[in-house]
C-alpha cells in the first residue's frame, strides 16, 4: 500500500467500541482450547465447565459448640431452678467414625465440628451444664436443631458451585477443596508475545547511553497480560529496522496467539510498525488510528492465519490506557472471562 493510502488509512479514526467492533466481526475471538490443572496450580486460572458439587457440604450433622449432644424434647422445661439430669454415656472428638447411639434420657459430650450421634437432635453449650461422673445437670432447654448444622447446608450434593468462566482465586479454590475436587478443566492460557520498538531503547540493567531511555513498555505490559491470567512471552527489543522487525513479528506469529508491538505506530516516515504489519496479512492492517487521546495512532492487523498484532503506542502511559481498552476485552474473550460478565449483565463494547 502507498504511503498515501497510509495516511488515509491513520485519519480513518475509530472510537475504541466502533475498533473492537471491527476486530470481533474480522477475527473469530474465542478460547483457545482446554487443559486439566491440579487445584494448586490453578490460581488465575478460568473455569472451562460448570462445576457440581459431588457431596453435601458439610457431609454429616455436626456439632457448632463445645457441649453435649441430647435429645431436645429431653430437656424441655430445663432452668436454673429447674434443672434436668441426664446420664453421659460418651463422648464424639471431631473425625470420631463410631458414634454411640443417643436415648431418651442419655446424653454425649461432644466438641465443636464433631458428628452429631445417632438419636441426638441438638446440643446443650457445656456452660449450661454441670457434671458430676456419669451424670449430667442441664440448667437450660434446647430446640431441635439447636448449636447443630445440618448435613448439606453449606453445599447440597449436586448443587452448581461454579459457572464455566469463572476466574479461580482463594474463594473459589476453597469451594473446589471442600467439595472433594483435587482437578479442574480450565482453557488454556494465551501466549501473547511483547515486542518494545525504538533505536532509543536499552534494557534496565544496561548503561543509559546518551539520547537513550530505559525500555519501559516490556515489564508494564508484559504485567498487565500476566494480570489477566495470559501468558507473556518477551521479545525483546527491535531497532528501527524494517528487516529486523518482519523478521522478529513473524517470529512471534509463530509461537504466540497474539502480539503486542509497541512504538512506531504513528504515521510518520520513521514509523515502520504500520508498513510490516500491512504485509502480514491479508487483510493485514483493519484500524490504524482512535478517537482516543492519547493513544490516537494505535494499529490493529490480522495475519494470513488469523491471528491479531496490536501496535500499542510508544508512551508508557498512552500504551496501558490502549492495552486497558482494546486488548483486555480481546484477552477477556480469549480467556472466556469476557463471556461471563455478559452472563452476568455487565456487558460494556469495553469489555
């Protein structure tokens, strides 16, 4: 294409929802696939499947406080001027397995989070009572249901715990835990490769010649693609040299999903983003320039095997705004985390 097409193309400006408008009519944006984790791997990742719950959470009628497990009709009536006595006849520890059962008259000492007796219905808090060997003085009545929580009234057996694109993090990986699920079926992560354009560039660590300025773009970008739950793949730097920049983006065509170029967007004679990205196509470039400010030259092409290349600008600051409008809603449909804010009607063009 000429560079007057160029021209045009740069003044053919587009608001950020008209752009990803374009892109997700251009492009078939989807997940990428799925893979099995273990649940302590998963941290970050998005949930490819609706999960159920395959047990009652809790899994058995369990005490709630330190007490005695009785039959509640046994203490009806009980008060400090009218105490009820009882006979113990054991006691249930949390993971206790054999349970005595409980009769009228009888009563079991118990500890908080301990199973719940057969034939006890609540139980009396040990600061209701007094004990003296094997008998029991009760000093307050107790309802049925009573300091107990029921089999399933955290989680019932069956039950939806978790949608499909639901981004896993500790709340979501304690409900996994708790329902007995050790792995989870979740899409595979993007590989996003970053490329930082300019001869100005040096890499931090390196000595700051004169006329040079420490790549920024790399780290900044390279975070905010990890904080969506992406991988970054860094390219490093690529000097104003058209060769070098053909050669490193078909490079990252190759072993990424999507790529991110940075600096060299604009549409003056030394800006060669826009020229290679024309020739990886068709279509190659589809936006080139948004109504945006800053972040106006900002380049969007598709490659001959569909795959996206965002030309961010060169501005630290001007690049994550464009990565926050334009590349997150892309990632967040790759990721399927944009489908669940449309689930959950927070739709935004934004994402």
């Amino acid at each position: 294409m000429s560079e007057v097409g160029k021209r045009i193309i740069f003044h053919e400006l587009l608001t950020p929802e008209e752009a990803l408008s374009k892109v997700f009519s251009t492009v078939k944006v989807e997940p990428l696939g799925t893979e099995v984790v273990r649940i302590e791997e998963s941290y970050g990742r998005v949930l490819a499947r609706d999960v159920y719950s395959r047990i009652d959470v809790p899994p058995f009628d369990r005490a709630t406080m330190d007490g005695f497990a009785v039959r509640a009709e046994d203490t009806f009536g009980a008060d400090e001027l009218n105490p009820i006595k009882l006979r113990v006849i054991g006691n249930v520890e949390t993971g206790a397995e054999e349970l005595p059962q409980v009769n009228s008259g009888e009563a079991v000492e118990i500890a908080t989070g301990a199973p719940m007796p057969p034939g006890a219905n609540a139980v009396v808090m040990v600061e209701y009572t007094k004990r003296s060997g094997d008998e029991l003085v009760i000093y307050r009545s107790v309802t049925p249901g009573e300091n107990v929580m029921s089999a399933g009234s955290d989680v019932m057996m069956g039950e939806l715990i978790l949608r499909r694109c639901t981004v896993i993090r500790e709340r979501e990986v304690g409900l996994l835990a708790a329902v007995g699920i050790d792995r989870v079926e979740v899409f595979r992560r993007p590989k996003v490769a970053i490329i930082s354009t300019g001869n100005e560039l040096v890499s931090p660590g390196k000595e700051l010649g004169r006329g040079k300025i420490y790549d920024i773009n790399t780290y900044t970008i390279a975070h905010a693609v990890a904080s969506m739950g992406a991988e970054p793949i860094i390219m490093g730097i690529v000097r104003d040299n058209i060769n070098e920049m053909r050669e490193t983006v078909n490079k990252a065509l190759n072993i990424s999903d999507l790529v991110l170029l940075s600096g060299g967007t604009s549409a003056g004679l030394a800006d060669l983003t826009y020229r290679v990205l024309d020739e990886i196509g068709p279509p190659g470039i589809i936006i080139h320039g948004l109504k945006v400010k800053p972040g106006k030259p900002t380049v969007v092409a598709v490659s001959r095997d569909n795959k996206l290349v965002i030309g961010l600008p060169g501005y630290p600051s001007s690049a994550l705004m464009i990565f926050n409008i334009i590349v997150k809603p892309i990632l967040a449909r790759m990721l399927c985390t944009g489908l669940m804010r449309l689930r959950l009607g927070l739709n935004s063009p934004l994402g």
